[in-house]
C-alpha cells in the first residue's frame, strides 16, 4: 500500500491587495521610496546612540513606550522626553540630508525649511 503524501496548506493569492502594490510601482517610484529609504537609514544611525535605542524600539520594533522603558531601564517619563528629542533631531538630521541631496543633485541653493513647518 502507498502512503499519502502530506498536503500543503496553502494561501491564495488576493488580488485586490497585491496589485495595488503593484499598480503603484513604476521605476521612478521605485527609485524616490529607496533613496528615502537609504537618506532615513543614515539619519537614524547619525543620531547619538542614547537616542537611536529609544527611536528604533519604539518606531522600528514598534514597542509600547511602557516596553521601551524596561527594555532601556529608564524611567517613562525619560523615555517620553528622550524619544520627543530624539524625533526632533531625525526630522532636523533629514532635513540637512535631503537639502544637501537636491543641492547636490540639482546644483540650486535651497531655502531651509523652519522646523515648525515640518510637522511634529
């Protein structure tokens, strides 16, 4: 007697929520998301590393600020405060990477945007 192979459990394919990514991913595109990308890589590694943990487990890791404060050993509060700045600085170190990306790329003086524009 042959035995049975085992089936395969397997996930069928949603049209509605995969061509939608797809739809939207012309070359240009493709090549702005990875060049944000790379720019917001860079900024969060240039961050003091005090605030690069607090940003990467909350942002990143997607941890509750109650989870980021065990993981880190500081108390709420600081990790409140130490993640406000630390998103203060991000926004200030991409705004310097992005102006110098279209300086260099475009070879045009930019004029800086104040921080208060840019959102919280």
């Amino acid at each position: 007697m042959r035995d049975k192979l085992p089936q395969l459990t397997t996930t069928p394919f949603e049209e509605d929520i995969h061509s939608e990514i797809v739809k939207f991913q012309t070359p240009e595109m493709f090549a702005i998301a990875s060049a944000n990308i790379h720019l917001v890589r860079r900024a969060i590694q240039e961050l003091p590393l005090k605030y690069r943990e607090v940003l990467v487990l909350r942002e990143l890791e997607d941890m509750p600020y109650v989870e980021v404060a065990k993981v880190t050993r500081m108390p709420l509060g600081t990790v409140s405060s130490m993640l406000f700045r630390a998103r203060r600085l991000l926004r200030e170190r991409l705004g310097s990477l992005i102006s110098g990306n279209i300086v260099q790329t475009s070879g045009l003086p930019l004029t800086p945007t104040p921080l208060a524009t840019l959102g919280p």
